[in-house]
C-alpha cells in the first residue's frame, strides 16, 4: 500500500482489490461481506425500515468521533428512531485523491468499532477516488436496512399532556465541530456527542405505546425536531429554558459564536414524547445508561399555540421557537 | 457573580414587580442590535406591561449600511483578482440587485471568506499573494480598533496586497441626529455596553450633559436589560436625569485607551451616509491618507458619493425607531429570513429578524 491514495486506487482494478482486501474486509468482515459479490443477500424480513445518509463532516476527525462513526451512527440512529433494530449497512467511499492511507485506515477502525458497538454488519460497499481539489479529504454514504419492531410510533398519537425528555445535554456536536474547525476558543473542553443510539432507543421503546414519537435532532437542533413534531398538527409544545440541560462549556461557546444550543446539531441525542404516567420512570431509567445520565423532562405538550412550539424564558418570557432560519453551520455531519 | 447569574438575578422578581406597576407611558430605544436580539430570546417584551414600549434603535452595523455600499463590495468581487473577507454576517445582506449577495458569489467560485477577525484576513492575504485581498470592515467603535490593529499588523508585515473597506461608523453622531430630529419621542436609551467598553462612560456623557436624556449602559444578559430598564424608570419617576453604567463588570470611565489610541492612530472622521438616514456629517471613519495603500476606496479608486435612497422596504423608519417591523408592509409577507429584502432582516442583529424570528406572544 502507498501512503497516500492515488486516483488508481478509485480505477477499480488491481489497486482497488488492494484497498478493499487489505484495509476495509480485514476490520469489517462478516459471511455476507466476504463474498464480495456486487450486492449481499440477506435473510428477508417482514417490515423493514430502510435510510440512508452522507457524511462530508469537515474536519473529519474532531474531537469526541471522526467521521467513520459518525457514518455509523448516523445511519443506525435515523432507524432507531423509526423503531427499527439496525442489522445491515452499506458502505461507500468517495476519497479525494492524496488523502493519506493512515487517516484511512483510521476511519475504517473506528467504523469497526462504532458497528460491532451497535451490533450491525457492513454487508456491501463502495470506493471511488476523485481527482485532488474535486472532494474535500473523504465523503462517506452509509444506508442501512433494520428490522421493524415498534410500529406505533408516530406524531398524530401526541394529546394534549404529554411530556417532553430529552436524554442529555443539546447541542454538543455542532459546537464541537465548529470550534474544531475554526479554532476560535482555546480552554475550552468541549467533545462531541456522537454515538449509537440503539441502547437508549430500547429502554425507551420498552415502554411500548405510552411513547407517542421520538428522533435525534441532528442538523436543526431541539427547536428543529420539535418543530416537526408539532407541524400540521391540532397541538404545540412548550419548552421550560431552565429544565433544558445544556452544559457550561457549550453555553459559553455559543455566546462567543453568537449561536443557539437549541439550533445546533446533536449526534447521540434522543428526543421524545411520552405519556405522562410514565415519564418520571424513564427518566429513572434513561438516567442509568451510559450516554443518558443527563436525561430529563424539558416541556410538555399543549393544545395552545397549535402547531407551534414555545420556550418559556428564565426570567418569565415567552416566546417562539422557529425552525432553524438563517443561521447555519454547513458541514458538521 | 458567575455569567449564568447575569442572566436572571436573584432579586429579578422584585424589580420585574416594580416595573410591572409602573403605569406610565414612556419609550426606551436599546440603541444595539445584540440588545435587540437578546431582548427578543428572552421574551422580554412579553414581560414588560403594554405602557413600557421599547424601541430598536440605529445600533446594527449591517442594517444601517447603504445598499450602494454592499454594491461596491458586490461588484469588487467580481473582480478575479480580489478575494473579498469579512465577518458572517455580511455574506447574505443583498445589494441593489434581487438575490445578489456575497454568498452567491462564493457559490459563482468567486473568492470570499468569512472572518472573525481582520487579523485573519491578514493572515490570508501572507498566505495568498497572488490575491488582493479586501477586507470589508463593518461595526462601530467595537470592530473599528481591531481593523486598525489588521492595518497595523499588514504594515509591520510588509503584506502589500491586504486593504479595508472601511464601513465603519461612529455612535454618537447618529444618536444625536436622532434626538435632533423633530419628532424625537424617546424617554430613554440602553446604551450598547460593548461600544462604551471601548469608549468608557465619557463617551455617553453627552446624553445627559447636553440632552438630560435618562441612559444606562447596559450589558447584555436579561437581567442586565431589565435591571437597566427599571433604572432608567427610577430616574424619570425621580427627575434625575443621567448616564448610569450597569456593566460596570466591563466598562470603565474612560473606555480603553488602547483601542481608542490605535482607532483614532489609523482611521479619521467622514462625513458618511446611514441607510434610510441619510449622510450625518462625521459620523464615519476612514482610514486616514497616510494610510491609503491600506484603504480598498483608493486602491480601487472607488466612487462612494453616489446615493440614492431608493430602498423599497422601509429600513430607514425601523432604523431610525420610527415603526416597528411589523408595520413595515414587507415584514413576513415577502421579507422574510429566508428570503431577506432589507437589512433589517437579513442582519441577526436587525430588528426585522428578532422580530421575525423571536416574536413575542404578548
């Protein structure tokens, strides 16, 4: 192997073989990947829940995950929270020409790890190499295939009561990237959240239909997702600013980068509607796991304000919290 | 005190009630677009009674530049050779033209990088010779000391192909155009704490020596704006009419001398113009002549006296605290945040944008 990548690498001969035997199938191998075959076959399911994503993240590795977990996660979180248990993945490469052979080998270490993590194979994949200044160091497509095991989740089962939790501090990822890639405050301590959600997804679906909806609130943030909860329905939700739970440090990040904890993206975060009877009790639980111990009750649905969502302010205010407009953070994921 | 605790101080529940009873009909204009902004998070419009009306005032660098101003920077852009820097905030404001902005240039491979700050627009022009680079600087006395230390950095360096832009303006004129204005109707201002940490105290004295105009310069967190209000409150209910500093954790009487040593070093006063405004006599700040390898208006021999106030929106008015955004008949219709016609809205410190974004629910 070279110590860089070369545009052969990406010609889909001898080389490619190089890349694909040498670096990718030793980490990730599993029956249906060894065959490399052009597709894997897998054992059918009844229903399916199907998603895919592409990560440009930039820097590609930054502190708290690199972008071969975050591919990972990605992925296996969006059918998580579909209600689904992940099992299969595919893989596809876009890397730019030069980008060195051990920042690759790196990546394919942490998405072994991250998969064997949630417990998901990589079945089928795919590298191309483009030529230097036509890509940005690595793109990475993952989509996945899980099997459906809770059918019920969905926002038209929200009423007017329910309550809101979320399983930590928001906003974690998006801050981190960014003052990754700008450098901007030293002294500041701040990892991202990337991680799989597949354990935190079960302990809260174990809780059956007294869960009504739940996502990761990636790009967009909290305000984002919850937007979506409520949009073209006959309810709003409103949100207490100070049961929120933000961290210190990402607080004053934002303050510096003049942007809102509630707008930036999370990477192993849950957000959820839940009956009321049961909410205490999760969040007991949710408190236990590894990745949730910072979990708790944030607001509660409404039938005011249909289809909008509110923040009750520290100080007593109120207002309204929009989707993300305007501000923007391109390529943190 | 720890910042959190600016944000809702202990005894905010009592000075709130007091400001709740208050029955009388004043107007306090936060002159500072960060006060806009923080005023619309945290609701506080919705807490105030109906009678306390507060006003944004022409303290948002990006919404009182003219549009003729963006064209300049619009069309320089253009130009292969240049690479244009400034902060975020300048990327979207479009020109005269629907749908140009610096953003689109970027996407159009034209060479525009967002800063944050001059120095790293220095540092581009070390790194990139083949490049003039033009840094557009925008804001009052807050961002007009470090466009000078860029200035002073590039000289030092010997960086020949780095200049300014300089759209930077002065405080104090526009406040007192405002408050020479017939119908003046403000009883009171939040004077921006971030300008008085460069120019001190001294530099809002003159709001009470010469107009006896009841002002507090304020800092930025909720409790701060609220205590601020209640203060200026206390002064007309006693007729003590003054400057007081409840950022006093920040700024000092005189400011600090060495920013406003190198400002006043570098640039000089000009008469300049404010969108919807107008031209204020010494309201402006240039780069002074000795400088003028530095200054992007003579090395590109640019003609800034055109100006035709041809806005269609009416920034001007918002600008000026004459109407609120809401009265403006493009507010949400077809100006939106996503689709920004004025200044106001597309600066995240313009009171079109709070209004938009942050709406109170009184």
């Amino acid at each position: 192997m070279d110590d860089i990548i070369t545009l052969s690498y990406g010609s889909g001969g001898k080389k490619t073989s190089e890349l694909i035997e040498d670096i990718i199938v030793p980490h990730l191998k599993n029956d249906e990947l060894l065959k490399l075959n052009d597709g894997a076959v897998l054992k059918g399911f009844s229903k399916m829940v199907f998603s895919t994503d592409s990560f440009v993240v930039n820097p590609y590795f930054f502190s708290g995950g690199d972008i071969g977990k975050l591919s990972v996660c990605g992925t296996v979180n969006d059918i998580c929270m579909c209600g689904g248990e992940p099992r299969y993945l595919s893989l596809s490469f876009i890397i730019e020409e030069g980008f060195k052979t051990k920042d690759f080998l790196k990546i394919i270490e942490s998405i072994e790890k991250t998969a064997k993590e949630c417990n998901v194979k990589v079945v089928t994949g795919d590298t191309k190499v483009v030529e230097k200044g036509k890509g940005d160091g690595i793109f990475i497509n993952t989509s996945g295939i899980g099997i459906l095991k809770y059918d019920f989740l969905g926002k038209d089962r929200m009423k007017d009561g329910d309550l809101v939790i979320v399983t930590g501090n928001i906003g974690e990822h998006g801050v981190a990237v960014m003052l990754e890639r700008e450098q901007l405050i030293t002294g500041v301590n701040l990892i991202s959240d990337c991680m799989p959600l597949n354990i935190l997804a079960k302990e809260i679906l174990d809780f059956k239909e007294k869960i009504k909806i739940m996502r990761d609130p990636t790009r967009g943030g909290l305000a984002t997702t919850l937007n979506e909860f409520v949009e073209g329905t006959d309810l709003g939700i409103e949100l207490y600013e100070d049961r929120i739970p933000v961290s210190n440090e990402v607080n004053m990040a934002c303050e510096i980068l003049g942007i809102d904890p509630l707008y930036s993206a999370n990477e192993g975060k849950i957000v959820a509607v839940v009956s009321s009877d049961i909410a205490e009790q999760l969040i007991e639980k949710l408190r236990k796991v590894k990745g949730g111990e910072k979990s708790a009750i944030i607001g509660k649905v409404t039938s005011n304000f249909k289809g909008r969502v509110t923040l009750k302010t520290e100080i007593g205010g109120t207002r309204i919290l929009t989707k993300l407009t305007g501000m923007q953070l391109p390529r943190i994921c | 005190m720890l910042w959190d605790e600016f944000k809702k101080p202990k005894d905010i529940e009592r000075i709130l009630s007091i400001i709740r009873n208050y029955d009388k009909e004043i107007r306090i204009m936060e002159i500072c677009g960060t006060h806009t902004v923080s005023i619309a998070k945290s609701g506080i419009k919705g807490i105030l009674p109906e009678n306390i009306k507060l006003i944004s005032g022409p303290g948002c660098p990006v919404c009182v530049t003219p549009t003729e101003r963006i064209d300049d920077i619009l069309l320089l852009s253009k130009n292969k050779d240049v690479l244009i820097a400034t902060y975020g905030d300048m990327v979207r404001v479009p020109g005269s033209i629907y749908g140009e902005n610096l953003e689109k240039r970027k996407a159009q491979g034209f060479d525009v990088r967002i800063v944050y700050s001059p120095l790293d627009a220095v540092k581009i022009a070390n790194n990139c010779k083949n490049k003039e680079v033009v840094f557009a600087g925008i804001g009052f006395e807050t961002t007009a000391p470090s466009s000078a230390v860029a200035v002073e950095k590039a000289m030092n360096e010997g960086v020949k192909n780095f200049s300014v832009f300089s759209l930077h303006k002065k405080v104090e004129p526009v406040l007192r155009e405002l408050i020479n204005m017939n119908d003046f109707n403000i009883n009171g201002f939040l004077c921006p704490g971030n300008v008085a940490v460069i120019i001190g105290e001294e530099g809002f004295r003159f709001l009470e020596r010469e107009f006896k105009i009841p002002s507090v310069i304020c800092g930025f967190e909720a409790g701060d704006i609220i205590y601020s209000i209640y203060r200026i409150i206390q002064m007309i209910e006693n007729k003590v009419y003054k400057l007081e500093n409840e950022y006093i954790r920040a700024v000092k009487p005189k400011g600090n001398e060495i920013a406003k040593n190198i400002m006043n070093k570098y640039f000089e006063l000009c008469d300049d113009i404010w969108r919807g405004i107008g031209c204020i006599k010494n309201s402006g700040l240039k780069l002074k002549d000795e400088y003028s390898q530095y200054d992007s208006v003579k090395k590109f021999n640019l003609d800034l006296t055109l100006y035709k106030n041809n806005d269609f929106c009416s920034c001007g008015e918002v600008i000026k605290g004459k109407i609120e955004p809401r009265e403006c008949k493009l507010f949400s219709s077809v100006c939106t945040i996503e689709n920004p016609l004025g200044s106001c809205m597309v600066s995240s410190e313009g009171a079109c944008a709070a209004a938009y974004k942050y709406f109170d629910l009184r």
